[in-house]
C-alpha cells in the first residue's frame, strides 16, 4: 500500500525543472487529463485549491450512465460516447461502479410502447459493452420491483440498465493511481498566478501551499485550466477581459430514507414539469432524490439548495409515491454546479438543458488550455482529447492514451458491492488488518452507519485527507447521507485526525466548529 506523506509531496513540487503538463484543478475533468498524461510518460503535475472532488464532482446523481434525456433530445453521438466510457469505467474501476436496474412507470397508453422503443436504442449504442437488454414490465412486476410506488392509473413499466458509482471515492483512487504511476498530484494547494515569458507565452504559475502558506514558482510546458465551474476565474488571471466561458447550472439532491423506494431497483421520471428527468435512486442505505436544472449568475464552493428547488423535487416525487417524502424526512440535501458551456450568442435560450454537456477545448493566445463542459462518465475521453491538444501545444513527443485499459487503484476482478468495505476494493483486507492489530479502531463513528475509525486513520494515512470535511464528505460519504450524524462524528474524526497528522486541540477545536458550520447547510 503506497503511502505519500505531504512532505513527500511538497518536495516533489521543485523536484522538477520543468513539468510536461501542469493540470489546475482536481475534480473529475483534472484527474482525467493528469492520469492520461501520465499514461503516455510525461511529466505531470496536479494542483487542486481544495480537495479532491471538493465541487460538482462529489455532489453528481452517482449515475454512470449514456443519458436517457440526451437520446431524447436526439444527441445521438453523445449518448453513444458516453455508453461506451460507462463500459471502460466498469472495467478500470470494478469496485465502485455496479449495474444499475431502473424502472419507468408508464400512465398512460402510448408510454409503454414509445420508452420501450427508445430504450431498445440505448442498448444497441451500447453494443457489447451493454449492462443488461431493456424489457417491457407489467403493471404487477412494476409494483412488485418499485415498492411505494402509485398504483391508480399504472398501466405497466420499463426496465433498463445503466451504472452508478461513488463519485469521490472516484477521485480519490484517481489520485492515487496518478501518485503510483509517477505523477504528483496535490490537494489543498492553489494557483495563484500564471507565469509568462517574455513573448507572452505561458509557461508556468504560482502556487500557494493552503497550509503553511508557502509559495512556489513552478514552469511547465503546457499549463491545463481543469477547474470546472470555475475555469473563468483561471481564465480571468490569463486574459482579465476574457468573455465568460461557464454558465453555472444547479442541481440539487434531496437523500431520504431507503423506505421510501423499498427493493434494488431505481425510479425514473422521465418528464418532470420543467422538461427534465427526476430520478429516485437507492445509494449506500439511502435513496437519493434529484436533480434540478437552476441557472446561477455565479458558481461558489458551497453552494446552497433554494427552498423552489427542494419544494419541486418533493412535489415530483410526491405524484408517484404512495408514502410521500416531506421536507422533515431529508437526511441530507446538497447542490452541485454544472459547469455547462455557456452560450455564445446573447439571443440564445439560457435554459441549461439545452446548453451542450460535451465538452470543449479552447486555446488562449497565450498558451493556456481550458476545457469546459463534460460529465464524469465521459472523464477518461476528456482527459484523452485535452492531452491531444497538449502534445501539439507544447511540442510534446507524441505518444498514445493508454487510459482505456488501465486499472484504477483499488480495482478488483470480482467485487462484492454488498459486502462490508466493498468501496475500498483491493485495499480492504489491509484496512481490516489495521481494525485486527488496533481493535478500537473497528468502532462506529456514530451507532447507525458502519463508517469506522480506521477509515479515518487510512484516509489520512494513504488517501490525503487533511481535514475533517475531506473525510466525513468524501472518503466516508457521511455528510451526504445524514449531515446530522456527520456533525456528530466530527469530534471523533478531528481527534483521530489531529493524531495522525501531528495537529493541536485548538486544531481540532477549529475543525469541528468549521465542520458543523458547514454541515448546517446541508440540513432542511
């Protein structure tokens, strides 16, 4: 088990006169690039201001999926991608993503016929990478596979099949395997500035390390501007008059007990009030309930649901249960920002659904590379397309991708989703060893979740967790399953923390005071 302590880290910074890429931002689209980098022998580094998967990609539907609404909407060659990464993502990361079964309810006569055609189509974009054939469902198999589901005027279902995943726990094997296979990957440390050379051509940044507050000069042949919703703040520090880029859009998420979709099968709503699709999916105990399509005039860290969003989700959700979720049941509720690809015409509808969920790439005149737009099922296809781009950019010796078939860390041939520490795929048995040798370490944090302390000693240990929001919101997903039992654990989680990694009481007392700050706006 490979262990990168932050002064290794840290010193890896300057242990290079010149990075091949340097990647700004270490959420999904980041971690893409730098891995594919990595995968073709060059020299990468990757910054990330906070913490791995800190924005929009911890706070997703945990779909992998081609996108049901995208082959309705006719983004035939979209879907048909995004299909085909679903497979190369179940393959690299066998641990955290799993077939999916989700059924569509159909009230009305033509239902039926109409989802069962279009579904019959996800699964040939599929070819031989299909997760299981869609097949029509009476109204008896519909009721016995969605338990609480609406019975008056239910005339039958579909099923099909499509992926979920951990998002974050994503991101943090993504980190590691960039750490084994050579590359330096950094959390908590931000660019601050872009250097340029004489012509005016990039060819490195400042960087500012969060904890000491040191600061770094570091140059690198092509500098990546990976930041997601907020790629116009990187962009702004290249070109202060730089037109807009990212059109912020909100989704938010409402988690409710597992009793108000009893079974394994997913619910899909495919056509909500406002054009979109609402899923109910059962995640880790819970079900989640999402998402909305809100424009935002601006993208922030901690962005908070607006009470018109949550009273929608609830309302959808209300048309087809029978025990109907209220606002007293949310466990937890979070938002995450889109960063959609923002129209260029000003005439354009600003309606987010309708704004492109492909990517682009875009060159500044100085050098710097952005890209804006994707979704995290297509992560490994971005980072693919951005390292293309780069190789030209920065005169780079041309070498393949070789991302398609490479493990992610942790990955194992035949996963048990169900069983206990399954997240951690080849890293479990060693993570009971540790609760074996230290048996207080396999208590609870908090009695009703079997998240363990060792998990916090391992986070801190071998998956860069520096502080307490980094581990009860994104190794152990606490936070968004129940955020008032996350606050509860807190206190446990800074003391073991502060162990690990040498820090005070009044460190610890700051931690939890700042944690439970945050927690409180994930609670209705």
């Amino acid at each position: 088990m490979s262990h990168f302590p932050r002064p290794t880290l840290l010193a890896q910074l300057t242990s290079q006169p010149e990075w091949d890429l340097l990647v700004i931002g270490g959420g999904a689209t980041g971690l893409g690039v730098a891995l594919d980098a990595l995968s073709r022998g060059y020299r990468t580094l990757l910054l990330e201001r906070d913490d791995f998967a800190k924005g929009t990609s911890s706070r997703s539907t945990k779909l992998v999926h081609g996108g049901v609404r995208y082959l309705a909407q006719g983004d035939i060659a979209l879907v048909r991608e995004a299909l085909h990464e679903r497979g190369l993502l179940l393959q690299n990361a066998p641990h955290l993503v799993s077939n999916q079964e989700f059924v569509i309810p159909n009230y009305r006569w033509w239902g039926g016929p109409f989802y069962t055609i279009g579904l019959k189509l996800y699964d040939w974009l599929a070819g031989r990478r299909s997760f299981g054939n869609s097949r029509h469902l009476s109204r008896a198999e519909t009721l016995h596979r969605l338990g609480n589901l609406r019975r008056a005027g239910l005339r039958g279902g579909v099923l099909y099949h499509d992926g979920q995943f951990d998002d974050a726990r994503l991101a943090v094997n993504l980190a590691q395997t960039i750490l084994e296979t050579g590359g330096t990957a950094l959390n908590h440390c931000a660019v601050t500035g872009l250097r340029q050379n004489a012509a005016g051509h990039l060819n490195g940044v400042q960087a500012r390390d969060q904890e000491t507050g040191r600061t770094y000069e570091l140059r690198a042949k092509v500098v990546v501007n990976a930041t997601g919703v907020f790629v116009d703040e990187v962009l702004h520090l290249d070109e202060p008059t730089a037109r807009p880029l990212v059109q912020p859009s909100q989704g938010v998420h409402l988690v409710v007990s597992a009793d108000f979709l009893p079974g394994h099968c997913a619910l899909m709503i495919p056509k909500t009030d406002d054009g979109r699709v609402l899923f109910a999916v059962p995640w880790q105990g819970r079900v989640l309930l999402g998402t909305t399509d809100t424009p935002l005039p601006a993208a922030s860290p901690e962005p908070r649901a607006q009470a018109a969003e949550i009273d929608f989700i609830l309302r959808t959700a209300g048309r087809y249960l029978v025990r109907v979720p209220g606002r007293s049941d949310v466990l937890s509720v979070y938002a995450g920002l889109r960063p959609l690809a923002a129209p260029t015409d000003a005439s354009t509808s600003t309606s987010t659904k309708e704004i492109s969920r492909s990517h682009k790439i875009i060159v500044s005149e100085s050098g710097l590379l952005t890209i804006v737009g994707g979704k995290w099922t297509t992560y490994r296809r971005m980072g693919e397309d951005v390292v293309d781009r780069a190789i030209e950019l920065g005169g780079l010796p041309p070498m393949p991708s070789r991302t398609a078939h490479l493990p992610i860390h942790g990955a194992q041939t035949t996963p048990d989703h169900h069983a206990p520490l399954a997240a951690y795929g080849t890293d479990a048995p060693a993570l009971r060893q540790l609760m074996r040798e230290q048996p207080a370490l396999a208590e609870n944090l908090v009695p009703e979740f079997a998240f363990t302390r060792a998990e916090v000693v391992w986070a801190a240990r071998y998956e860069l967790a520096r502080t307490v929001e980094d581990v009860l919101a994104r190794r152990v997903r606490l936070l968004f399953l129940d955020a008032r039992a996350a606050s509860r654990a807190a206190p446990v989680v800074a003391e073991l923390l502060a162990q690990e990694l040498g820090h005070d009481a009044a460190w610890q007392q700051q931690q939890v005071t700042e944690f439970t700050e945050l927690a409180r706006g994930y609670v209705l």
